[in-house]
C-alpha cells in the first residue's frame, strides 16, 4: 500500500480512536514516522518507506 493511502487510512483511525477517547499507544507511536515519511517524499511509495525513515532517524539525520 502507498504511504499516501496508508496515511489517508491512519486519519480514519485517529478520529475513531478520538471520537471513543480509546488509548492506542502503539498507533500513537507510528504516527511521527508515517507523518516523516511523506514529508521525506515517500508518498507514492509502499510503506516499506518507514524503513528509509527509521534508517535516518538511527543515523541522526531527519
């Protein structure tokens, strides 16, 4: 799945969880690094892209 459908999905979920004020703290935590990955122009690629994202994040790089 593109990283741009797969973020689209992630804002569905987040309302929901909002709307039932349920706790996902492991969505929570993937947030940020689907977020970079479109900043980082990952959009139109498959959401392996978090691993170029995680891969700069270990290096100190952003």
């Amino acid at each position: 799945m593109k990283v741009e459908v797969w973020a689209k999905d992630m804002a569905i979920i987040g309302e929901a969880l909002a709307e039932l004020a349920l706790p996902a703290p492991l969505f929570a935590a993937c947030v940020p690094i689907y977020q970079a990955a479109l900043a980082q122009g990952h959009a139109l690629h498959d959401t392996a892209a978090v691993y170029a994202v995680l891969e700069r994040l270990a290096a100190g790089t952003t």
